[in-house]
C-alpha cells in the first residue's frame, strides 16, 4: 500500500446494505449508494460538484418473501448531476414478482438496462440480491434442517446452490466436509 503522502484521494463511493425483518416475516433490504467528490467536478452546460459534495445519493428498498420473491420495490434518487436522473425510480418497481435466484441478474438487465433505468440504482439491485440471500440464510437453513438433518433430503434444492460458488464452499474441501459431509460424493 502505498504512503498518504504518494496518493490523493479523489473520490468516495460507499454502498450500504441493511436487512430488517418485517412483522409478516419478510425481509426489507435497504441498499443506499452515495458518491463523495474529493476532487471538483467541472461540467459544461452546469455548476461544478464541489471537493464534499455529493455527485450521487441513492436509495433502494427491497421487499423479498422466504420464497425469494420480490414483494415491493422503492427507488430513490436523493442527489444526482441531471434533473431527469431520479426519472426512472418508479421504474424498479418492475422487479416486483421477480425471484432471486438463477437468471436474476439477466431479468434485471432485460428490464431496467440502458436507458430503462439508472446505472447506479441497478448496480444496487444486485447488492440488496445478495444481502438478502445473506440475511435469509439462517432461516433457510433452519427450515431446510427442521424437515431434515441430511441436505440431501432438503426439498428446496436451491438452499444449496452455494456449493462450487466459491473456493471456501468447493466440493471436496474442507468446509464442506466440515459443514455437509452428506454432498461429498461416494457418502451416504
């Protein structure tokens, strides 16, 4: 890593993701997006961004069920360059009766992509995705466990799509011979 002293920063981007459980059980998934200029930002036809000040300021919330539907959808644009920026926030809304799962990101793709939608609030539809499928895990899980201590057995086969999504979670590896000893091949 480089020495402060060889190095400007320039610009901040924090994504935040939040999920709160709802009194129906349903999981809201709060994803903001704010990008901070540390540097000025010139523009042509408009007033400079300011070193501090916000270039962007968005707010996506998700509500998913336990089945991975997405119930409800709001979209915010808070801080933009352009005034028709937060036009397309009533736009996501067309996410609601989408599952997460497999072909999500290309059904978002299909319908918010290019000028259909915003390029910062779609990124954040993938990051609330991805929180909820992080918050639900406990009770995925548990349902999966309470009709069955072998996830073999398990009768929502998608619990386990993790398997062979990333080095930690490989077949034949260590955590899931720790974890499900049951998915190594040639066990019974």
């Amino acid at each position: 890593m480089s020495k402060d002293s060889d190095r400007e920063l320039v610009h901040t981007r924090q994504i935040t993701c939040r999920a709160f459980r709802l009194k129906n059980g349903f999981l809201e998934i709060e994803a903001t997006l704010a990008d901070e200029k540390d540097q000025e930002v010139k523009f042509r036809s408009r007033p400079s961004v300011p070193v501090g000040e916000f270039m962007h300021r968005m707010s996506l919330s998700l509500t998913i069920d336990s089945d991975y539907v997405i119930q409800d959808v709001k979209a915010d644009t808070l801080t933009a360059p352009w005034a028709m920026c937060g036009g397309t926030d009533g736009a996501y809304r067309r996410l609601i009766g989408l599952r997460i799962g497999a072909g999500f990101s290309q059904q978002v793709r299909e319908l918010l992509g290019g000028i259909q939608g915003c390029t910062h609030v779609t990124e954040l539809v993938a990051q609330a995705a991805n929180t909820y499928m992080q918050a639900s895990w406990p009770d995925r899980i548990a349902r999966q466990m309470a009709v069955d201590q072998d996830p073999r057995r398990w009768p929502d086969k998608s619990t386990l799509t993790f398997v062979n999504k990333c080095h930690a979670w490989r077949q034949g590896g260590d955590t899931l011979l720790q974890e499900y000893p049951e998915l190594i091949p040639g066990t019974k």
